[in-house]
C-alpha cells in the first residue's frame, strides 16, 4: 500500500527480456515538480511525495507497440512502499507506448499518464511517464432563484346557530384573502371534534351535530403553496345539546305472563291506550322529577334527573290488539316459537375501568345486536340484566364518547336501552332481568321507574339508602312461554363475591332472604310436567374467566346459599336450564352430575371479556361437587335464540355478522348437545 499525495513521474527502465520501473532522477521537464530528494540517484523504484490519509492499492498499466503487440497488467501495491515491475518478453523494436493509471482507495485521486520508448536487444530503456494527478471535485454551487408568496388569511369563521340540538344543522361560513392570489386559488377544509359536514372542503358547509357536547370545528385555508407553515387556522364553539326526550313504549311481562304496557313520556300526564277497541287513560307509575343525590358506586354523582312521566297499563289477559302513541304494542302470544335472549348491553362508561366508544357502533354494538334480534321477529326477549353502564363522564381524552350522558338520570337510561333497542322493544314483548347494575347503588332508581313489573312504592324506589335492604331484593316470579314451559326470573342484583355465613350476625339476614327465595322458587317450579328455565343475572353453574390462568366458578354468595338449601343439585328440583349473564361472552355448560345446564348470553355490547381457556380445563369445577363434561364457549359480540321445534327447543347463538356459532338441543335424559363445542372462534 502506497500512500502519496503527488505521483510527479514513473521512470522505467525497459529489455527486450526484462522491464523493470526506475524512479525518476533530477527533475522532471514537463512539470514544474521535482522528484523527493530522498530517490535522488536510486536505479529503480518510483518518485513519490508521501502524505498520510492518502493510499494506493494497485496501479495498471498497458504496453502496445509495433506489430499488434500489448500487453497490460494490475501491479498490487497493497503490501508495497514503492512501485516496481519487470515485464519480459517485449521483442526489440521501435515505436512502443505505454500508459499507467492509478486511483488512490477512497476514489478522491485519480492519475494516468503515458509514453513512447525503443525496446534494443539486450539493452535498457529507461521511460520516463510523466503522471497527471487530480482531486475528484469536493465541492458544487447552487443555484437560488427566489419567489416571494403571501401567504393566505382567514378574516373569519362563525357558526349559525351556535347552539343546536343533536341532529340538527348547524350554518358555518368561512372568509379569507389571499393577497398576491397565487400560487393557486383559496381552499378551504373544515374538520370538527364530532359531527359531520355535508361537505368539509365548501366555504360554507352545513354541519350536523351528532353527539351531546362542545365540539371545536376549526377551518383551514391553503393557497397551493407546499410549506405546511403558509396556511391559516381558524377556530370557531359550537354547542350540541341533547335532543329533548321523546315518549317509548312496551310491553314487559310479570308474574303469571301479566302483560304490562309501559310509556315514558316527557309529558305530565299519560298518554290514552285503546286496548281491543276501548280508550282508556294509562296509569301514572311516577312522575317526573329529580332525585337528590344518594350514596353511589360511582364518584362523582350528580342528582338523578328523570324529566319523564312513566305510565303504565296492566293489559287484559287475551287481548288482541293494544295502540298507544299511534302505533301497536307488541302483545305476548300464547304458544311463542322463538324467543331472542341478551344481556349486559350498555356502553360502559365508569372510572377504573376501560372506557368504551358509545359512538362507535364496532366497539358499542348494542343497537346492530337489537336491529339484527328484531329482524328475525321474536315472540319474545328474555334480556338477563345489566341495561345500564354510563355511571361516570366521559374522560376528555376519549374521543369515543365524547358528549355522552352519564350518571343515573334519564338521559343515559335512554342512551344505554330506550334508543338503541327501540326497534326490538317495539318487536316484541320483554322479561326483564335484574343485573348487579340495577342495584340501587348504581341505577336501581332507573330499574324501579321504568322496568321493574310490581307497583312502584317509594320504600322499594332505591331513592333513599334507608329502604336499601329492602329494595336490593325481590321475590321470584315465574312467566309462562305457552303450557310447557316457564322462565322463573331470581333477583340477585346484590349478591356478593363471597360464600356467606348463616351464624354470622352480618351475613345471616342476606342469607335468610336468598335461601327463603330459592323454595319460592322452589315452589314454581313444581310441576314436573313443565320445563322451568331458572334466569338470573349471575352465573351459578358456569364461568368466569380469568386472563393468564384457570377460570372461577359462579357467584360465591348465592353458590354459598344454595349448597345449603339444595346439597349437590344447587337448584331446586325440576329446574331444567339455567339462563345467565354478567360474564362478557357466550357459554353453554353442561355436567355429568346431577345439576341443569347452564347458557351464558352476555355478550350484547358491553366490553367483552378474556376468552376462557383452549382447550378448556374439565377439571376445573365451578362449584363444590360439579362435574362438567361438556363446554361451548366464544368472547364475541352477539346474542342467543330459542326455537320450538315440536316439543322441544333449539338453542343458538349468534354472531353480530349473523353467523351462528354453535345450535345445542336438549335430550329427553336432559343432557346438552352443541353442534359446535370447545372454543368456537
């Protein structure tokens, strides 16, 4: 390796049988250089200035000469301090050249040169080639050809009127100026925190709120300018207020299938019902009011606003046709044929806990689960409790519920059930289950009001934490679905996570209750010619998943309860399907012991739960001596149906897309049987 910085000449001496490179010695005529002082009088080698930084690897040369002669060669310099090569067997003759190049190893130095010499027999030639250095160019110019653009301006953005109802439009009107009108025309965008614009890029849209709230709409004005600085930004408030309510109406069945026609309504009084051709005013179940603030599971709490009146109407059993409102009320049938089944379906708004999109229909589907239930015209829907979620507002850094009513009142009670399951409230007649969110540190006040089928009594209200002990609990009542079958529905909106003593002084009076409402149960479910289907909110027999691990067993309280007054079948007898919800999925249980299967269908729009473990551990029991042996299972949006077939029912499960996930009968030995078992992804 040869490291230089000028190559000033290369002399070469030259044989007919050997060519050997000689330095130059004295100066060189063509060049203003001379070679180092230090090569001076040296035979052979190669007159070089060193400088560090500065290598050579290699250089080539190339010999031609009289009749077609060449000859060319790399000479390699990577282990050399100077240059020196013999070439023989050149023939003696006149008229040969040669030339040589090198590049330095980082390519910045490039130099070449070349020259003629006489090859006599037996004699050397010195040649002297005389090399031409040059530095690859280091630098370039530019050329700056200036443009001056004035940017754009915005004179004003408003909004007309300030103040709308949700659905309704609001008037934006957008100007600008641009000074030197260039480089292109004005163009305008509009964007908003939530609503929609019939047309972001107009200069004066139409923008619809679609949410109640404050929504920022900000207007941009491009001129065609590239700097993303050369724009101008505008902001203008506008407020979108929650439209006033309006009346719903249905029909939810109580004891013995008492057909119960209710309507909300933000009048002061009821609204007329012609039943059978006969008007008559409905009754007034609690009118209108706020309810002071009260001790709550949610913090913080405001007073729980009800600006509706709720009627009600108890219908004559047999009656063929009920108008209110102008339109028809679902009436129960007496034999139904298919029977829709959801729960835990609103939208979970509530600190510590993952806030949910109430806006986004994928992450809140609750009002595509009701549309695509109603589509398939049920006799019947059996929603197993949990209605309302929206107990805290809504965080301002979640942009998916942004607006959204929260706390206790109507307003989120219409939210989270009225106005999303409106279509399937109007499809059919309702059994509704109480949920742990329906207790009355949560929305109790709201269950009481509008879904609870006894007479409303202020001490049964959850209004005052006084009459708590007595509110959190209801005696069973069973509704018959034809002559052989009958859904028994079991409050347990207040039991708790743990097994409960009777001989503790805290524990016994709950114990007591529970255990007092399981042989009313008992009781209903007497005739053994009747299929009973046992509907609370709570899985008993079933699971609860756990993510990482093996799930747990039911709920411990009533678990705790019912081991004592039932020992190994837990429920009371003849008691032949269990019908749950609370867990976030989709479950079908059955067991080898002597206990009734069990369906989970809570899966209808509230965040959705882990999924439980595949394969899944049958080892694991849910309760003391169970003994499960078959396991259906899959956390996805959805709800379930049960079909008479003859004289018995088919259960399936649904998907949100319609698909069906698994169809399960019941055998004469009353043993489950799903087409589909295990996960069912």
């Amino acid at each position: 390796m040869i490291k230089f910085l000028r190559l000033s000449c290369l002399v070469i001496p030259v044989t007919g049988a050997l060519l050997a490179a000689a330095a130059c010695s004295g100066p060189n005529p063509s060049s203003s250089e001379s070679a180092p002082s230090d090569t001076d009088g040296a035979s052979i080698g190669l007159s070089l200035d060193l400088a560090s930084g500065v290598t050579i690897d290699s250089a080539t040369y190339t010999i031609t000469g009289p009749g077609g002669f060449t000859r060319s060669a790399t000479i390699d310099l990577s282990t050399s301090t100077a240059l020196s090569v013999v070439i023989g067997g050149i023939p003696a003759g006149t008229g040969y050249s040669i030339s040589v190049a090198t590049t330095s190893t980082d390519g910045l130095v490039s130099c070449a040169g070349s020259a003629s010499f006489n090859v006599t027999a037996h004699t050397t030639t010195a040649v002297t080639v005389h090399l031409s250095c040059h530095e690859a160019p280091r630098t370039g110019s530019v050329q700056v050809n200036g443009g001056a653009n004035v940017c754009p301006v915005i004179d004003s953005a408003g909004a007309s009127p300030a103040e709308a109802l949700v659905g309704t439009g609001v008037h934006l009107s957008g100007a600008a100026h641009d000074a030197d009108s260039g480089p292109s025309a004005l163009k305008y965008a509009w964007t908003a925190t939530s609503g929609v614009f019939d047309s972001a890029s107009a200069q004066n849209p139409l923008f619809t709120c679609t949410a109640p709230g404050t929504v920022n709409i900000t207007l941009t004005v491009t001129d065609g300018d590239p700097s993303p600085t050369c724009s101008d930004n505008l902001s203008v408030i506008v407020t979108c207020d929650p439209p006033p309510p309006q009346p719903y109406s249905w029909v939810v069945l109580g004891s013995g299938g008492a057909a119960i026609a209710r309507v909300v309504t933000p009048d002061a009084s009821c609204p007329s019902i012609t039943v059978d051709g006969v008007s008559q005013a409905m009754n007034v179940r609690v009118a209108a009011g706020t309810v002071p603030v009260r001790t709550s599971s949610a913090t913080p709490v405001k007073p729980s606003a009800f600006p509706v009146t709720t009627c009600e109407l108890t219908l004559p059993s047999g009656a063929s046709r009920a108008t209110v409102l102008g339109h028809d009320l679902p009436l129960p049938k007496a034999n139904p044929q298919k029977i829709v089944i959801i729960g835990d379906t609103g939208c979970r708004l509530k600190t510590g806990n993952p806030w949910q999109a109430c806006s986004d229909t994928t992450q809140w589907p609750f009002q595509k689960i009701a549309d695509a239930a109603a589509a398939m015209h049920p006799d019947l829907v059996l929603h197993v409790g949990d209605y309302h979620y929206r107990e805290n507002a809504c965080p301002p850094d979640q942009t998916g519920c942004q607006g959204s009513p929260w706390s206790y009142g109507f307003d989120a009670w219409e939210a989270d059930l009225f106005r999303p399951a409106e279509s399937l409230m109007e499809a059919a007649p309702w059994i509704m289950v109480r949920g742990n969110h329906e207790e009355c540190l949560r929305a109790g006040q709201g269950w009481f009001r509008f879904l609870d089928t006894r007479p409303y009594a202020e001490d049964h209200s959850c209004n005052s934490p006084a009459n708590d002990d007595l509110a959190n609990y209801n005696d069973p009542y069973a509704v018959p679905v034809g002559g052989d079958t009958q859904v028994i529905v079991f409050d347990t909106s207040k039991a708790g996570a743990t097994p409960l003593n009777p001989l503790n002084a805290t524990d016994a009076p709950i114990f007591n209750r529970y255990q007092a409402e399981l042989k009313q149960a008992g009781d209903l479910a007497s005739n053994p010619n009747v299929f009973s289907i046992f509907a609370n909110h709570h899985p008993l027999l079933a699971y609860t998943p756990v993510a990482g691990g093996n799930p747990t067993g039911g709920i411990s309280s009533l678990l705790s309860v019912m081991s004592t007054t039932y020992p190994n079948t837990y429920f009371p007898p003849n008691i032949g399907l269990a019908m749950h919800g609370h867990v976030h999925d989709f479950q079908a249980v059955d067991y080898s012991t002597n206990n009734p299967p069990a369906f989970v269908a809570g899966m209808g729009g509230d965040n959705l739960d882990p999924v439980l473990p595949d394969p899944f551990p049958l080892s694991v029991s849910p309760a003391a001596g169970v003994v499960p042996d078959m396991v259906a299972h899959d956390n996805v949006f959805g709800f379930m149906t049960m079909e008479r077939t003859g004289s018995t029912w088919v259960y399936k499960a649904y998907r949100l897309d319609g698909s069906v996930m698994t169809s399960c009968t019941l055998s004469a030995a009353d043993k489950l049987s799903c087409t589909n078992t295990g996960y069912l992804h």
